[in-house]
C-alpha cells in the first residue's frame, strides 16, 4: 500500500495494525476464560485470519469481518445509473467472511450479518434491502453456510443516512483429517499456486471513489473496453471456499493459504516466518485495476501492495502438489497459476519482473 494514496481517504493501515496488535496482546489476557469451558484456544492463530480454539472436540474458525465502504460505490451507482447492485455487495460482505475463515483450513457452516444505517428509512428507499438480502443468501448458497441471524441498527450521527455499513461474523469447522494451517509447516522449496480474482473484491473502495471523483463522468466513465468503471468495480467477489472444500476432498494439505485484500501482495507473507515468497508469473492484471491504478497515479509498487491485482487467494503447497491445487482449482471454475516458491531467508515478498521488494515489517498484521 502506498501511504500517500490512502492517507488522502482518511485510511493509514500502519495505524490501523498497530490498534489490531494492541487488541491482540489485550486479548491473550482471556485465554483462561474459554479453559474454563473446557476448550482451548489455538494461540498461534491470534492475528491469523482467523481465531481458531478446540472445544467439544472440534476444532472451530471464528471471524467478524466488514465489507468498508464498497457499499457507498452501489449508492453512488445506482444513483447514477439507476442499477441495484447491492445483491453484489451482499455476496461481497459473505465472501469476505468466509475467504477469512478457509484460510486457516476450515469450512465455513454459519454466518451472520450486521447491517448498520444512519436512518431507519432506508429500509424503506426501494429494492436495496432485497437486493442485498438475495446477495447474502447467495453467498451463503456458494459457501455452503446457513445464515444464522443477525444485527441492523439505526446509527444516526455515526452512519451516513443515505448508506448502510454491511458486515458480519461467521464460524467454521477445520475437516477431520486436518490440523489448522497457520504457516508452521511452510518451508524452503514450497511452491506458491495463485488463483484469480474477480476484480475488486472488497478491498481499496474509499481509493475507487477518490478515482471516480477525478473523472469527468465518475463512475459511468466507460474504460477502454468500454465497460464502465463503477459496473466493474462492483463485479462481486470470488469466494473461495469451494476451493478449499475440494482440496480436503482430494486431500491436498496446503502449508499455507492466504487471502489477498488489504495490503494486496504483501498478503504473500502474512505468515510469521522468516522466509522469501518469490512471485516470477504474475497472473493477467484485471482491466479495472489498471484503469484505478492511472487515474490515481499509482505505481506498480504501490498498486501491488495495494490490490489484488488479479490474485485473489494464494495456496502454498509441496511442489508434488502444485498441479494438483491446479486442477483442483480448475474444476471448481477458477483460473489458477503456478506463479512462485518459498526460499529461505529474510522474511520478505519478491515481485522480480516488476523490481519490488517488500520487507517483512510493511506487513506486521492484517
């Protein structure tokens, strides 16, 4: 991420992380109380993408996650266009859970949402409220979970009146056979399969709408190809646990996985160990990012370091079993490359055909 892009949109991540560390180390102080309980929690994964604990015998992910602003940009489109695109933004907000709980390995079985408004009318401003509600539904369908229940208050003063703040929670068992993935057993000689996104994704909104207010027909300003930009940004996220699922089907054990969002490429090595992650086949760079990317002037360091760029998950796995993630991935309709390794040393991502490095310390939490 480039600081001086997100600085002028109100969002400093190196801010953000070192709050999240803070909760963190506050957090650990209550490992006793799920004991009392008889479980236990699973403290390698405090700052994992997901919490992961041990109780009546199962091994369970928890995640609460929201979807930012990216709510705004249906506003703002279907204000424009008259397009309801907030069934998208549902799957994009259940895709952004779930993604988070496979992560560590499991499977995804509830979810719960949080819709949060600045005025109770906007229940009532028209097809929104379906449109998101069918979104939600949808993700689940895709992710195999039940939707338990949920949360929509009215907060006047701290949500936008016009808007509403969609996030929510969700829990997951890790499959019988398999321990949570949490980085420990990546080691030198790890091969690096990235599969594609769908664009976007649920990261870099507030940067999109800085873009759009620097175009002469904001969102509608048609890219080359001549899709309009906002249609583009709101093209829904991947969700990846199909993936996940038929891995432990096949039985193919990543060392690691990671969901590329915030932070985009520095996501690469998110895992705590001293070691290289080297990207030599970047996957096709999606015609949207290119377009945000220019109109803000970004380069690719920090583009990379920001967006997904086309990579929306990465799975880390033995060399004997990168073509099989591959054909996994395959069969579950989703592109996927054999794009790099892990080597030991420093810990530290390589993007060798652009010339960027990013040191360990840009990437201290996510």
């Amino acid at each position: 991420m480039s600081a001086e892009h997100y600085d002028t949109v109100g969002v400093n991540y190196s801010i953000l992380d070192k709050s999240k560390r803070s909760a963190i180390s506050a957090a650990q102080t209550t490992s006793s109380f799920l004991a009392s309980h008889g479980g236990q929690v699973v403290e390698e994964s405090r700052g994992a993408s997901a919490f992961v604990f041990n109780i009546g015998g199962m091994t369970l992910a928890f995640v609460i996650e929201g979807l930012g602003t990216k709510s705004i940009i249906a506003r703002m489109w279907l204000e424009a266009t008259g397009e309801d695109r907030f069934r998208d933004i549902g799957i994009d907000a259940v895709g952004a859970i779930v993604n988070d709980i496979c992560s560590v390995g499991a499977l995804p079985f509830v979810v719960n949402a949080y819709f949060a408004t600045g005025n109770s009318k906007w229940h009532l401003g028209g097809s929104s409220l379906e449109s998101l509600l069918v979104g939600w539904r949808d993700g689940c369908e895709i992710s195999g979970a039940a939707w338990g229940g949920g949360e929509s208050p009215a907060l006047p003063g701290l949500v936008s009146g016009t808007d509403v703040e969609v996030a929510g929670s969700g829990i997951g068992a890790l499959p019988g056979s398999w321990d949570p993935i949490l980085g420990e057993e990546l080691r030198d000689g790890d091969v690096i399969v990235l599969i594609e996104s769908s664009g976007l994704h649920a990261n870099g909104a507030s940067l999109v709408r800085s873009a759009a207010d620097r175009l002469p027909d904001g969102l509608r300003t048609p890219m080359p190809s001549g899709d309009a930009f906002g249609a583009s940004v709101l093209r829904p996220s991947t969700i990846y646990v199909p993936l996940v699922r038929e891995l432990s089907k096949r039985e193919i054990r990543p060392t690691y996985l990671s969901h590329i969002t915030g932070h985009g490429f520095r996501k690469l090595m998110r895992a705590p160990a001293d070691l290289v992650y080297i990207i030599d086949q970047l996957p096709p760079v999606p015609e949207v990012f290119t377009f945000i990317t220019q109109t803000l002037e970004m380069n690719d360091r920090a583009a990379y370091g920001t967006f997904n760029m086309g990579a929306g998950f990465a799975v880390y796995v033995r060399p004997e079993d990168a073509i099989g993630v591959i054909d996994t991935a395959t069969s579950v309709g989703l592109r996927a490359w054999q794009s790099g390794r892990v080597e030991a040393g420093r810990r530290r991502a390589e993007l060798p055909t652009l010339g960027i490095t990013f040191e360990g310390p840009e990437l201290e939490l996510s």
